[in-house]
C-alpha cells in the first residue's frame, strides 16, 4: 500500500506530520499530486493555537481533520474517479475551500470534487497561482462593488495590506481605479503595496489625519475615498475607514464583533459568497498579468516545518508561507 505525507495538528501548537495511505478518487472526484499549498493565516493562526476561527464556534476539534486547514493549493492531475472530465497530467487550482471535515491540501496527495478545481496554462509557477481560493474570495468582493457603485476612475482604499488586502489593491488597479491608498501598521507591507501599484500606503495611527486621508466630516473632505476594501474585521478599524470614505464600504474581512454600522449616504457592502465566476475572473488576471499572487509567499518551508511557518505569520514576518512537494515546477 503505497503512503504519503499529511499534517495533522493533535493540539494547541502540536502538528505532527504522518503516514496514511493516498486515497482513491471517486465519481466526480480528482486525486491531485499537490506541488505547493500556501497558509491562509487566520485559519492556520486560529487552529494551530487553539482559537476558534469564528465567534460562534465554542472550540477546536483535536485532533484537527488531517490536511486541514490546508486548502490553497495548485497540483497535478494524478488519478481520476468516474465521470470527471480533467485529465491526468494536467496543472490544476483549488478555487474553493471543500470544508475543515473532509482531508485537506496540506499532503502530498488530496481527493477534491472536479467542480473546485480550475485548470491552470501552461507556463504560470505555482507561486502565482496557489493562493486562487483567496484570489476568488476577494474578487467576489470587488466585482460585487464593480457592479453596485463602479470602480473606473474612483479614489479607493484597501484598509488592511494582509494577503487579501494586496489581491484587492491590484484588483482595484485592474479596473481602473485612478489611485489605490493602502493602509496599515506594518512598514514592510506598505512598501510592499507601493511595489505592487498602491499611489500611497499609511500607517493608521500616524497618517490617521493625513490630507491623503481625511475625515468626512472634515473641511477637505472632497479628498476622501470614493470606496474601500476593509481586510481586517475590528470594529476600530472598520469604523476608521468607513470614517474616510463617502461612497461605499466592502466588508470582506470576517467581522470580529457586533456593531452599529451607519454612516450617512455610505453604502456598506457585505461579503457576496464564493462563486466559480469570481475564480475564473481571478485566473483571467493571473494569466493577463494583472494579478501577482507570487509576492505574497514570503518563504518556502517543508510540511516538517509548519510550526515554524505558522511563528513567521503570527509575529508577521511572513505574508504567506508556501509548503512545497515539487521542487520540478518551480
């Protein structure tokens, strides 16, 4: 019987990496040989310590569902089960996450349903292309707000400079935005968000009465932002950048706490839900070159090393960590 690798954590910080059998697919279903699986850091800092992601959750099941919370990854097609149109030997992208109670990407192998798979093109490295999920998650936010209110020729913001906080800014840029302001308290990625095309990146406490970023209620309030991303969740901060746009707001952090929400005339955006078009617009980016998912992998790590990934994320000194199988695709 032939065994692979796959993290499973049996407790607050204890991961272990085992041996299970590779599992065989069923109808509809695609064994992919994984060749990297990025972290998606409030899942892997909430399970690796012990937290329950959402407020509604009371605890976290130890030992966690083995593979999981992994679940941005790019493979190869290894095996089929009946009925499934993908073909062995192909690049593929898990665009949606199949849910924490069914084995997960952090493995060398995992069985996923065709229909969460994208093909991925010839030619695009798997550091551009692994983060897809939160790729989709981000550009359900911004087509929503693309649809609602347009997006062309509007001052934006992007509150939180996270992963999803740099997809959204280039996201933003894509279409057309005529200048994307950044914030957070972290330099490092606010020089990364100039890099990647934000007109100006800010601290919240320092620049928090900045002309670059005034109140509404403020003389010069004619330079607000027209419309904002909020990627961090606290009441603080999302009251902050609601506080300097005048148009509308999109909620696509998990909000941390309940809370009276109303500024007026400001239309406030809650998160739309995952969807294959949002993916697909996603990939569209990544393969148009409008889109670098790869700046956010600070460091490579082997799956032996999670606990030292999930450290660099929890003091941020890592965006993103990817666990790489496949040295041959890179």
């Amino acid at each position: 019987m032939r065994t692979m690798k796959t993290l499973v954590i049996q407790g607050a910080e204890k991961a272990e990496v085992a041996e299970v059998p590779i599992p065989e697919p069923g109808p509809g279903q695609v064994l992919v040989k994984v060749t990297a699986v990025t972290t998606c850091p409030q899942w892997d800092l909430h399970i690796y310590y012990g937290k329950p992601m959402f407020a509604t959750d009371k605890e976290v099941p130890f030992p966690y569902t083995a593979g999981q919370p992994g679940h941005e990854m790019t493979g190869v097609v290894h095996r089929t089960g009946p009925g499934v149109g993908l073909q062995v030997g192909q690049t593929v992208s898990a665009w949606k996450d199949q849910g924490h109670n069914r084995p997960g990407c952090y493995a060398e192998y995992v069985i996923i349903d065709e229909h969460h798979l994208l093909p991925v093109p010839d030619g695009i490295p798997y550091r551009k292309v692994a983060s897809l999920e939160l790729a989709m998650c981000v550009a359900a936010s911004v087509m929503q707000m693309k649809r609602m209110v347009g997006i062309a020729g509007k001052r934006c913001g992007v509150n939180g400079l996270g992963p999803a906080g740099l997809i959204a800014l280039q996201m933003l840029r894509a279409e057309g935005a005529s200048e994307v302001i950044g914030v957070d308290p972290n330099e490092s990625r606010r020089q990364l968000a100039v890099r990647l095309g934000a007109r100006h990146a800010l601290h919240p406490q320092e620049d928090s009465e900045s002309e670059l970023l005034p109140r509404r209620r403020k003389a010069n309030a004619a330079n607000t932002l027209d419309l904002a991303i909020d990627c961090v969740g606290y009441p603080e901060s999302v009251r902050f950048i609601m506080d300097r746009t005048h148009e509308a707001v999109a909620l696509f952090a998990v909000q941390r706490d309940e809370y009276a929400l109303f500024h007026q005339g400001l239309s406030v955006l809650g998160y739309p839900g995952h969807s294959r078009e949002a993916a697909e617009y996603a990939l569209q980016l990544i393969v148009d070159g409008k889109l670098d998912l790869s700046p956010l992998v600070s460091k490579e790590l082997t799956l032996e090393q999670y606990g030292e990934g999930v450290r660099l994320l929890a003091a941020q000194q890592a965006i993103k960590i990817a666990f790489v199988f496949d040295d041959e695709s890179r």
